[in-house]
C-alpha cells in the first residue's frame, strides 16, 4: 500500500525518469437518454439526481488526480460516453474549470467532447461549448437513414443530426468528426454508398466508420436470433469496408487506422494517443486508466464509485503492464494504423525478431495479400484491416 501511494503522490515520470509526455486525460459520462440497441458501454438514463451526484464526484476526483500527480500537463481531453451533449453547459464549465485548476492545459491542445442530435440541439449551445475552450466535436450520426436509425434505437432523425452539424458550423467548430456505422440490418451496398456520399457533401474534417457488432447484454445481443438473419452476407460487408474506405480516399480522407479517416492535420490526437501507447488517465465510472506501468478501472457503479473516490482508494486495484503485455500491446496497436508496426521498435523492445518468430504466419499473410513488408514496417492491407482481429491475434500471441 505504501508502494502505491509513493507511485500517485509524485510528478508523472517515463521509466527512464525523465518528466512524462503530456498526459491524455478521458472523462466518462455514463448518461443516456435511452440505450441503444448495438451499446455494449456502461450507461443509465439520465435524471438530475444521479447526475448531481455524479458531477459531485468527478469533481472530487478531478481534484484527487491533480493532486496527487502534482498538477501535470495534458495533451488532450476527451468527453466520451455515454451522451456528454446531456450535460447543462454551466455544469460543463464547472468541470472544466475544475480541470483548468488541476491541470496543467499546454497550449493548442485539443479538447474534444461528443454529442448527440437529440441533446445537441440549438446554437446557444455549441456557441457554450466553443467559449470554454472545446475545440472539437464528435456528433453521433450512425446514419443519415431515419429506418437505419429506429432500427438502431436512436433517440433522433436523420434531419436533426444534419440540423446539428450545421448549427455547430455555424457557431465556428473548425473540426467535426462524424460517427458512422455499416453493416446494418437490411443494408446493401449502395444504400451505405448513398450514406457516405451524403456525409462526404457536409465536409466535416473526420469521419468514423464502425461496422456493427453484435454485443453480449445489449437489445441485439439479447435477439441475437432475429438480429442476424438480417445482417447483410458477409460478401456484402466486406464491400461497405473496402469500398467505402475507398470512396473516402477518393474524397480527401486518408484512412490513418482501421475506422478512422481524416483530412490531412485532422487526425483525432486523443485517439492517435491510445494508438501511440501513451499514458492515459480516465475519470468517471467504468474509467479506464494506463499510467506507468499500471492499468486500472473505476468502479462502474455509482455509490461504489463515490466511495473509492472519498475514500481515495482509485487505482489501488492495478493491472501491472509487464514487457510481455507491452510487446502485444505493441503489435496490436500499431497494427491498427496506416502507419503500421516498425519492426525495429518491437526489437527494441522484446530483443526478438518478429519476422523470424512469425516467419510462417507473416509468409501467408503476405502470399494472400493482407498484409505488406516494406521499408521496415509491417502494415496491414484493406483486406488485411477486414480480418484484423484474427491477424492480430495471430501475430500477438504464442
């Protein structure tokens, strides 16, 4: 116990002991107005008691963090959820305040927070937004279908959300990003074709593209039978990734990993931190945090979350990250980019030769095109990108 309070109460440090880089600091709000169908996340709906409580908490731990790292400096601050467009604006600018206070804010950062068509709904508010420093905005379209959207269990129209973008243009948000999803029940190529044309006329700076997944304990998890009968073949989803990455480099957004596309200076630098390795601090319930050599959780419920944080009992229950979980770690990450693995950093690393302890799985990767070895990088294809998860795996693990 005494090792870990050593460990929180002092500057953040890189193992070599010199000053770490800056911090990215993520802030969990578990609120809804409903859950929808495809969330796997943790979230409740919103009522203004909780949420009270809630921001009572967060700011007592925003406290607790600054000063026990003695006040560090943050790259970027990313307000995910959960629905963090469901925060009153006076409330959003206690805690950034309380941030401000704590935190040491290097200039030109990025602060980005995501909204949804349904709470993110009028000038005055994105006007808020921008006068207490929020740089960058991630709106929730998922689609600009009204059937795709009921099917998903969206809380919005396909209008609202094109209503949204332009309300927060007009505010002066200089970098929107725009959530998709394809793979959708009932949708067939051109229908997603249509979709990313539509997206593509708005001109954000970024757009995200996520085939649907079927979670456990969400409501398709929980139909699975009904759900997946609808799903389009897997020959038609292989389609909407490739040709729809495609199209988007056609139309100026390089894709810089797997699900992420951006025109040039745009890339998500929060995100592109987690890519990275870089430590990363998490606030609010079900938070995840990698400081150190150390990964730990928030609790995920309320009253157990309160607790831990008046108690000051955060992140005493760790996940040490040793130098094997750092290799995986590595592979899996950057594999995950454009840029790819450069296999010199893996050597250094693990004193291993990836190409010769993988040289089979490597060799038909490459003869069957989904991977590609070129100027000491290792890199996955477009093809390569559809069956990440097994390649990944394969290369990570023994």
């Amino acid at each position: 116990m005494a090792l870990t309070h050593a460990f929180f109460n002092a500057p953040l440090l890189q193992g070599d002991g010199k000053e770490a880089r800056n911090l990215l600091l993520y802030i969990h709000v578990p609120f809804c107005v409903r859950k929808c169908h495809y969330c796997a996340f943790h979230s409740q709906v919103f009522n203004q008691v909780t949420f009270a409580w809630y921001l009572k908490t967060l700011l007592a731990e925003i406290e607790l963090w600054g000063r026990r790292f003695k006040k560090p400096k943050i790259g970027t601050v990313y307000f995910g959820g959960g629905t963090p467009s469901l925060i009153p604006p006076f409330q959003l600018e206690l805690i950034m305040d309380a941030l401000r206070k704590h935190f040491t804010f290097i200039k030109g950062m990025e602060i980005t927070i995501e909204a949804n068509p349904d709470s993110a709904n009028d000038k005055s508010y994105f006007d808020s937004l921008i006068s207490m420093g929020i740089n960058r905005l991630s709106i929730g379209f998922q689609s600009l279908d009204d059937r795709n959207l009921m099917a998903l269990g969206r809380p919005h129209s396909a209008r609202q959300a094109a209503e949204t973008y332009y309300m927060a243009r007009k505010a002066g948000f200089a970098n929107i990003s725009i959530d998709l999803m394809w793979g959708l029940p009932r949708q067939k190529m051109k229908d997603w074709n249509n979709e990313l044309k539509a997206v593509v006329k708005l001109k954000p700076e970024h757009i995200s593209s996520y085939g649907l997944s079927i979670e456990p304990d969400t409501v398709f998890g929980q139909n699975r039978a009904e759900v997946e009968p609808e799903l389009p073949p897997d020959s038609e989803q292989a389609k909407m990734f490739i040709y729809g990455a495609e199209f988007l480099e056609s139309m100026g957004y390089i894709q810089y990993e797997i699900s992420s596309f951006a025109r040039i200076g745009f890339t998500s630098r929060h995100n592109q931190g987690y890519w990275d390795r870089l430590d990363y601090l998490g606030m609010g319930p079900s938070a995840v945090s990698t400081v150190g050599n150390r990964r730990f959780t928030n609790p995920f419920y309320m009253d157990e979350y309160d607790a831990a944080v008046r108690g000051e009992f955060l992140g005493e229950d760790f996940e040490e990250i040793t130098d094997e979980i750092k290799a995986q770690e590595l592979v899996m990450l950057s594999l995950r980019t454009s840029r790819g693995l450069k296999l010199a950093e893996y050597t250094e690393l693990t004193g291993k030769d990836l190409m010769k302890d993988k040289k089979s799985v490597i060799t038909a990767l490459h003869q069957n095109g989904l991977v590609r070895i070129s100027a000491g990088f290792i890199r996955l294809t477009k093809n390569g990108m559809l069956v990440s998860n097994s390649i990944l795996q394969s290369l990570a693990f023994d």
